[in-house]
C-alpha cells in the first residue's frame, strides 16, 4: 500500500533508533500475545479436563454402588469428593437423590441425555448458583440396566462443581496481558539503549562531517576501537578524506603551477605588443609579429598540455583496443626526425596490452624524444614481457636523474636544470602526462636505477579476452 494518502504522506519515525525499538517492541508484543493465548488455553483445557474427570469418577463410584432399589447416599471418595453436588433425577424432573449441597435445590440441569450418549460434559448457570456457572457430568440410567435402582423409567445422575475463577474469570488474559506488556516495553527500551549506544560513534561521525569546510581538510571522523563495521566506515571515511585532502592540495596545486606558467608568455606577449605599440618608429613591426607569433606558439602548447593532462588524470582511456606493444614502439621510432642519437631497439617477443594507441603512442614518443635531447651517444630501448606485465625500458647515457627528484620529474610544471637548458620551450607537463596515461591503463611509469644515465620503465598489464573490456570507437 502506498505510503501517501490524499497527497499526505504517513507519519514514519526518521530515526533507525526508535524504528528499532518500535519494531522490536511489536514483534514481542505479536509474538508474546499469540503464546500467552496458546498458554492461556492451554491452561483452561487442563483444568477443564482434570475436572471433567473428577465428575466422571464421582458418577462412577455411585453408580458402582447402586443396586436394584437400593440407593445409597452420593458419598463418592478422594478425589471424586471434587463433585461438590451430585443429585439423581427422574424423567419427570424431580430429584430424587441428591447430596447435601444438591439437596432441596433444582436440578443442575434441564439437558437429558439421550439413549446411548453416555456421558456428556457442558457448562450450565442454574438461576440458584448467584451467577457462577457449574461444570456438570451428565449420565442417563436406563430401567433395564441390571444394576438400575429403579424400574419407573429412565433417570439421569448429575455431578458439578462450580467453575474456578481461572475458567469463569479473566485473571489468566489479565495476567498475561500485563506480562506481555511489561516484556514488549522493556524489549523497546533494551533495543532503545543497545542501538543508541551502537550508534553513537555514527552521530559521532556525523557531527564531524559536518564540520567538514573546504577550507579546512584536515578534520578527521574518531574512529571507534574494534573491527565492527562502524570502526571500518569510520576507517573508510578516513581514508576518504585523506585523498580528498591530497586531490584538493594537487589541484591547488597544479593551479597555481599553471598561473606561473602561463604568466610568463603572457607576459612576454603583452611586452611585445606594448613594446610595438609605443616606438613604432623604433621596431621593426614584421620582426616583433615574429616574436609575438612564437609567444603565442608557446602559451598555444603550454594550453594544450594543460588539457592533454587535465583529460587524461579526470577521464577514462577511450577507443581502447589490444596494441602489440613492440609494433607501437617501431613505429614511433619510424616517426622521429632523422638525425641525431641512434636509438637501438631489442623486442622479446610481441605482449599485448589494452589501450588507446593515441594515449600510448604519446607516452612512447615523449620518453624517446626525451632520451635522444639528454643521450651523449645512444639509447638503448627493450620491450619485453614480464608475468603479467609488458614492460617497454629507455635508457639513455646522458647525465641522468638524481634520486632525490626521480619523483619530481613527474609532477607537473616541475623541470630539473638540465632539461630547462636543453629544452628552454618545454612545459614541464609531458612526464606528468605520460605517468597519468599510464596509471589510466592500470599500469606504471618510474624511474629505475641504472649505471649511467636515465632509466625509464613503463609497465602495462597484458590484454585480457576482450568479454568485460570497454569497446572503443
């Protein structure tokens, strides 16, 4: 049924606290209600029945102790005695025998039993008992019953006694109601204490959270003692924050490393064109065009590898496709200029990866311009395959990389003395790009220790059956 009525919507308790404490003080209630009735019956059966069978005895032993015109006094035994009256009637309806309680009163009943019913039990609420009801064993005597005490026609024996309060009153539902009751709240209130106190370390939680301003990110969550799942989302809320810290910090970072780098040629433009501007006489207008064109040239690449990298570190690798990876590298070696340091290529076999040709054959070609700008007189480039992993190494004999910036070199903007020198127009972004393009692959771009010069390893995981890969364009 839907939870809306007329455009309203039921009222639905918000907290998983009294939710709790609500469904589990119903479920008790439900559950203890349906087994105080089946206890309560159960009970009243009982006594019924061991009542029912104390009549029956008392019918019994008097009949046993009748004989042809003799009727001897309704005495019965222990615990026939339970039979409080006991009375013989004739078919007109006239007592004829009855003990004391019975004597001088009614007969317990008007019910006649009929030939061949034996005894029967019911309930009957005679006008003399003050209102309590009666649990009456009823047996008719028929006159040629051998033992019949008399031969005028068929006469009935009665025995009751009257009902105990637990069947003719409601001291057992009572009872049991206020127990279910008093169980069903305490359940609630249990469930209410347990939960708020396994919930605390949420509110905890999420009074901090709150707290949380993007101008603060070292705030933290406290994190509970144990293992339970509360302790593990306060850990992961914790991990989370802590990269969310790192990626704000790198973004603002990187921010303010593109403000320097685009200030400069910006700059310069803005010299030029001020310079051209006011000593017109002075400036050779196609000479300062040229200066401003390769200016622009300039913050036109530096643009560009700023979105190149902002692509490739926020989006997943499209068109991806399985590259034999030692074509790719023969083919970015076809491609560089003619001239300069020999490259020489040793291939292990043809691995395989998963990826976008564009993404890695930019990242292929930077490390080997890269090598051949720093190389005195060669490079050295191996493509292998090792486990699960294709591995692609350039190594040069330049002048290498220091161990404290091996990592330096990949952040962006970042350009070590040497590389400024032998490459003045650079950006900086191209190692950044590439190790980005690589951990987008699932794989790794590192600087390794070698005997001289630098050592550069690219490391992808070999291509997998394309079921379950991304299908590229």
């Amino acid at each position: 049924m839907s939870p809306k009525t007329n455009g309203r919507r039921w009222p639905y308790p918000c907290s998983i606290r009294v939710r709790y404490a609500l469904v589990v003080g119903a479920l008790f209630l439900v559950i203890l209600t349906v087994l105080g009735a089946v206890t309560i019956s159960g009970i009243r059966h009982k006594i019924a029945t061991e009542l029912a069978e104390d009549m029956h005895l008392a019918v019994v032993d008097w009949v046993s102790r009748m004989r042809p015109g003799y009727i001897p006094p309704p005495n019965p035994v222990e615990p026939a005695a339970r039979a409080r009256y006991l009375q013989l009637v004739d078919s007109r309806g006239r007592v004829v025998v009855a003990n004391a309680d019975a004597a001088g009163k009614p007969p317990l009943s008007a019910l006649r039993p009929a030939p061949g019913d034996g005894m029967q039990d019911f309930t009957a609420c005679p006008s003399w008992s003050k209102g309590r009801c009666l649990l009456v064993t009823a047996l008719r005597l028929e006159p040629h019953m051998p033992d019949a005490p008399l031969r005028d026609g068929p006469h009935y024996i009665y025995a009751g006694t009257v009902q105990p309060p637990a069947l003719s009153m409601h001291y057992l539902e009572a009872g049991f109601g206020a127990a279910v009751l008093v169980a069903s709240v305490m359940a609630g209130w249990v469930t209410w204490v347990v939960v708020g106190r396994t919930l605390r370390p949420v509110r905890a939680i999420s009074a901090k959270m709150g707290e949380a301003t993007a101008k603060d990110l070292t705030m933290r969550v406290p994190a509970p003692p144990g293992d339970d799942e509360i302790a593990q989302l306060a850990r992961a809320s914790n991990a989370y924050l802590d990269r969310l810290e790192e990626a704000v910090n790198a973004y603002r970072r990187f921010a303010s490393m593109a403000s320097h780098e685009l200030r400069s040629p910006v700059t310069a433009l803005r010299t030029q064109v001020e310079e051209a501007l006011m000593y017109p006489g002075e400036v050779d207008a196609h000479a300062a065009l040229r200066r401003t064109l390769d200016s622009t040239d300039r913050l036109e690449a530096i643009i560009d590898d700023l979105l190149a990298y902002t692509r490739v570190k926020d989006a997943p690798p499209e068109a991806y496709r399985p590259l034999d990876l030692a074509a790719l590298v023969r083919d970015e070696l076809a491609g560089l200029p003619p001239g300069g340091v020999r490259i020489r290529l040793r291939a292990t076999g043809q691995p395989t990866v998963w990826g976008s040709r564009v993404q890695l054959s930019r990242v292929l070609n930077n490390l080997l311009v890269n090598a051949r700008r720093h190389a005195r007189s060669r490079v050295d480039v191996s493509v292998e395959q090792a486990g699960d992993q294709a591995v692609v190494i350039v190594q040069d004999d330049g002048a290498g990389i220091a161990l404290e910036d091996r990592e330096r070199v990949f952040t962006a903007f970042v350009r070590l003395p040497e590389g400024q020198r032998l490459d003045p127009g650079g950006s900086g972004l191209g190692l950044a790009i590439s190790r980005e393009t690589c951990r987008a692959h699932g794989g790794s771009l590192t600087v390794e220790d070698c005997t001289g010069g630098a050592r550069f390893a690219v490391r992808l995981p070999l291509s997998e059956p394309a079921a379950g890969r991304p299908s590229g364009n």
